[in-house]
C-alpha cells in the first residue's frame, strides 16, 4: 500500500501543476516502498538515499515553480501561499540536515511519512485555489 495516491489531490486547472503533484507522488510511494524494503532486507540503500535527494530536490522546484506562476501573474494570496511552503520547506531543511549530520536516513525518513497529510490539505485548499486563478489568467494572455 502506499503512503499516499494522487486520487486524494484535487485535479489542478494548471496542466504542469498537476504532473508536479502526480510526480511528487509517485517520488513517495516509492520512497516508502523502497524504505520498507530495506528495512526488511537490510540491503544496502543506496537507492533509497538517491530517492530522497530526488525528493528534496524535487519539492524546491515544486514550490519555486507556483511562486514562480503566482508572481507572473500577480497572484493577491501569494504571500499566504508563499509563508506556508516556507514552513514547509523549513521542516524539511531541518530533518534533511539531521539525517547528513548523523548519516541516518531514518531521520528524513519519519518526516516524510507523515507529509502526507499535509500535502492533501495545501494541495485541496491553497494550490487548488491558486491554480483556477492562474488557469483564468492564463486563458486572457
Ligand atoms: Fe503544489
Ligand atoms: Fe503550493
């Protein structure tokens, strides 16, 4: 089973916002799988700490390419938008720094499994919003 499935996000207005969203998805499915392999196998987890980096990495662009859209075409709740990927990204900065600090993916790890919650939320209640504005824009261009 996995941690979370994009049927539980809302349908974005904005085509790349919504591959985003699958994408990042997909990212922590197998990361969860790919994490309950190896704490069954013990195998080596080269894999999984590839992954992780590819999340991490993934979710800066994610958020920097809404704010990207959002300043474009001037979106009024940007701030609001922006403070609450902030906090985000400050959680995840804080639990990536301890998982390099003490090698222990485990760290990251625990992070990330409870996310899900968190992105179902800002994805129904802030993107969403977010994105039917910048569609409409975006259709006046
Ligand atoms: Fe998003
Ligand atoms: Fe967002």
């Amino acid at each position: 089973m996995g941690l979370i499935y994009a049927e539980q996000v809302e349908e974005m207005d904005v085509e790349e916002m919504q591959a985003t969203h699958e994408n990042e998805i997909q990212i922590l499915n197998d990361i969860d799988k790919l994490a309950t392999q190896c704490q069954i196998q013990k195998t080596p987890t080269d894999a999984l700490e590839a992954k992780l980096h590819e999340y991490v990495e993934h979710v800066h662009k994610h958020f920097a390419n809404e704010e990207r859209l959002m300043q474009k075409y001037n979106f009024p709740k940007y701030e609001m938008h922006k403070t609450a990927h902030d906090i985000f990204l400050s959680d995840l900065e804080h639990s990536s720094r301890e998982w390099r600090k003490y090698g222990d993916f485990k760290k990251i790890l625990n992070f990330i499994r409870k996310t899900p919650e968190w992105i179902v939320l800002h994805v129904n209640s802030v993107d969403a919003p977010t994105a039917a504005y910048l569609a409409q824009k975006m259709k006046e261009d």
